[in-house]
C-alpha cells in the first residue's frame, strides 16, 4: 500500500467498514474515516479497527463543503477511497431527494475539495495522489440472458439509486479529464457478508427466517445477480486505490450469478444445518411471493478480466463458501443485529417492498 494516509468516505457502512478493518489490519496507513452515520452507518462495523491510534473518525455529512475543506486540510490524505453513497433502490423509489443530494451533490462537493488539496502538493505527490470512486454495476441497466457488463458498457441506469450513481460516476471523469485530477473507477456487484445491514436480502432473509416470519422474494424469484463477497471486495478496492490507473474503471465481481430464488434457498439449507427448526421443516417452507419492484432489472453479471488481467486479483470465496460463512456470522452476532433492529429500523415496509436488490 503506497499511500500512507487514506481519507475513506461512508466508512462506517457496510463496504467503507470492511475496507477499514482490512486497511488497519493488514497495512500500516493511517485512516481518516468519514461519515454522517445515518441510519446505515454503524460504529460497531468497524470492529477492533475502532480502537486503533491509526483510525481518525470524522462525523460529517459530504455534501457540508466546510466539513470536506477541514478535513481534508488537517488530514492532508495521500488517497481518497469514496464509499459514503445513498444505497438502498426500493428507498430511492419512495424518496430520490436524498440520493441526488447525496450521491450526486456529496461527490460533487469531495471532488470540489480533493481537488483544491491535490493542487497543494507538490509534484510527486500530486502523481502519487488518486481519488478512488467506488459504484455499482447497476448504472449499466440491465442484461437479458447472455452477456456480461464490461468497463466499456454503455450506461443505462434504471433507479432513481442507479441513475444517481451514474451521475456521480460521470462527474469523477469529467474532473479527470477537465482539472487531470488523478481518478480511478470501480463498478462492483451485489456485495454481502458481515456486518451487511439488515435491509438487504441476505441479512433479511436470515433474520426473519430465525424469527419464523414469511422470506419475501420479488415476482417468481427469476432475477438473476451476481454476489461478491465484502472480504474480497475491500482486497479489490485497496490494489485498485493503490495500483490502479488513473483514468481508468475496473469492474468488480464475484464470479457467483444466481436467481434471487436460488440465493434464499441456499440460505435456508444454511440455516436447516445451523439451527433447525423445531418443527424438522425447512426454511424453505416461509418462501413468500410478492409483487415485484416497478423496473426491476432482470439481470446484472460483471466480467472480471481486466482487474484480473491488469491488478492480479481474484475473489477468494465462493459463493457457498461465503454464504455459508456469512449464515454463521449473523447466528453468532445477535447483539450487533439486535441493536439496530431494535433502533432505527425494525424490518418495516421500505420503499414499495421489503426485499433488497442491491449492495450496502
């Protein structure tokens, strides 16, 4: 890791978390953590890299262009791993204010003030110097039964999430292309595994499973994603910040497409293992049919070439692996889901349905 001190935005949710327990576990940066701690950020994510004299903790809201200014000028970072994003599509569907404000304004706002401190430095620090803007694959709308997005796919988002993304996507290029601001682009698919916010469909599906309650699965189950467990997202987030190309995108998968169906069925097989039923049935028996989200999109699936290619990554888990681990997490960390069930959200109706689509 060449950068030292790394300012990582949204860092108390659900991938900004994984990346700076990875960042104070396995490198020696120092890390400024930025975050507005909505309903989405958790100080608790962050684990025993809470407690490290290299973790800085800024509570502040990205789009507050004073707060931006400060921090960067006392934490004078030599990177900028961009996370802090609106990330929910049914929330976006029922309220799209917050993730224009957010993920449109908010990366404007940061690349405002990235680029007034990169132009403080001096010349090797300038080239050394990238700001690393991290998206979803859902900006590429959506695919039929063949094929796979690329770095080079045409944009299509279809959410109001999707479209504020693709926003936000387009304004990091054109600071790189207009100021030369050193950027690099990642465009991941469905992330999951711990500390995932219970919102989204894994973490929802294994709660309300424990809990007896219906598992709630969009139109027949047909939708089709490809998941990317958090662990090796975070692994790919940091080669890219520090060994990507500025300029360039590179897109992020977990090599795992599978139907929606197909992902809470191999989660209530999990949980038939780890904790039975006391009836002897399965799980599978609380699979409920619901109405499907308006533009749900049928499929997404990420061709991993080039940073396989270029960077030498690969994800490590696969998907039975990573759900199986991640089964086993949630089982065995109550106290970190109790709390914020118990909080701010209680599994309600979010948006026009309570089943997830997409990444934390």
């Amino acid at each position: 890791m060449q950068h030292k001190r790394i300012l990582v935005t949204g860092g108390a949710g659900f991938i900004g978390s994984a990346v700076v327990r990875q960042l104070i576990a396995e490198t020696d940066a120092e890390v400024c953590n930025v975050d507005k701690l909505t309903y989405a950020g958790n100080l608790s994510s962050l684990g025993e890299a809470r407690n490290s004299d290299r973790h800085h903790f800024v509570q502040a809201d990205i789009c507050d262009a004073g707060a931006m200014a400060r921090t960067f000028a006392d934490f004078r970072p030599d990177a900028v791993m961009h996370l802090a994003a609106e990330s929910h599509v049914d929330r976006s569907i029922d309220g799209p204010a917050e993730f224009i404000q957010t993920n449109v304004v908010g990366t404007f706002t940061l690349l405002d003030a990235a680029t007034t401190h990169w132009r403080s430095l001096d010349e090797p620090a300038r080239s050394a110097f990238r700001f690393h803007h991290i998206s979803t694959d859902e900006v590429f709308g959506s695919l039929g039964s063949e094929g796979m997005f690329t770095e080079t796919t045409a944009y299509d988002p279809r959410s109001p999430y999707s479209a504020s993304k693709a926003s936000s996507d387009h304004l990091v290029r054109a600071w790189y292309h207009t100021h030369k601001l050193p950027v690099v682009v990642t465009n991941c698919s469905n992330n999951y595994g711990p500390y995932h916010f219970p919102e989204k469909l894994i973490p929802l599906v294994i709660l309300k499973a424990i809990a007896g309650e219906p598992l709630p699965v969009y139109g027949d189950g047909s939708n089709i994603r490809d998941w990317l467990h958090v662990e090796d997202h975070a692994r790919a987030l940091r080669l890219v910040v520090s060994e990507g190309v500025p300029g360039e995108t590179y897109c992020v998968g977990g090599n795992s497409e599978r139907t929606n169906l197909q992902v809470v069925h191999s989660i209530c097989d999990e949980l038939d293992g780890l904790r039975p039923r006391g009836d002897g049935k399965s799980y599978r028996e609380q699979i409920t049919f619901v109405t499907d989200r308006p533009g749900h999109d049928f499929r997404y699936a990420i061709d991993t070439a080039k940073i396989g290619r270029e960077l030498g990554w690969q994800p490590r888990e696969s998907f039975e692996s990573g759900i199986a681990g991640t089964v086993r997490w949630y089982l065995d960390n109550e106290a970190w889901w109790r709390a914020i069930r118990d909080g701010s959200y209680r599994g309600e109706r979010l948006g026009l349905s309570n089943e997830d689509s997409a990444h934390g």
